[in-house]
C-alpha cells in the first residue's frame, strides 16, 4: 500500500491525466442517465390505490405533499 501510495505522490501529472481521462469516459455516458420525479411512473397500472391516488391528484390539482405534525404536551 505504501508502494502505490508513494507512486500516486511521486506521478501527480500522470494521476491527473487519468483521473481526467476517466472523468471523459464516465461523463460520455453520464449524458444519458435521465431523473424520472414522477411518482405515477413507479405506481403499479391498475391497482386501486392508484385510482384513489388519481382521483385526489385531479380533486387538488397537483401532487406536491405536505405534511403537518402537532405535537400537544400536557
């Protein structure tokens, strides 16, 4: 371990061109990798709770959650 951590101290232009080269490799396929935020896409098709899922979606007109928490002491 020492050895390779010696060679990484004593290389830092030839560590830098293949974390750079890495780094375009990667980034090539990075450009594909897409975020799907959307809830109704992980949501099995016909069940019910999905009905009911859709339904209060249109009754509110959206389906950004909030929720509220009270906490009462006596």
């Amino acid at each position: 371990m020492d050895r390779w951590a010696r060679w990484l101290v004593t290389h830092p232009r030839t560590v830098l061109v293949l974390a750079a080269c890495a780094t375009l490799v990667l980034a090539r396929d990075a450009r594909q990798v897409r975020f799907e935020s959307s809830l109704a896409s992980v949501l099995p098709k016909g069940d019910p709770a999905v009905a009911y899922y859709e339904e209060t979606r249109k009754h509110f007109g959206s389906d950004d959650v909030a929720v509220i928490g009270v906490r009462v002491s006596s």
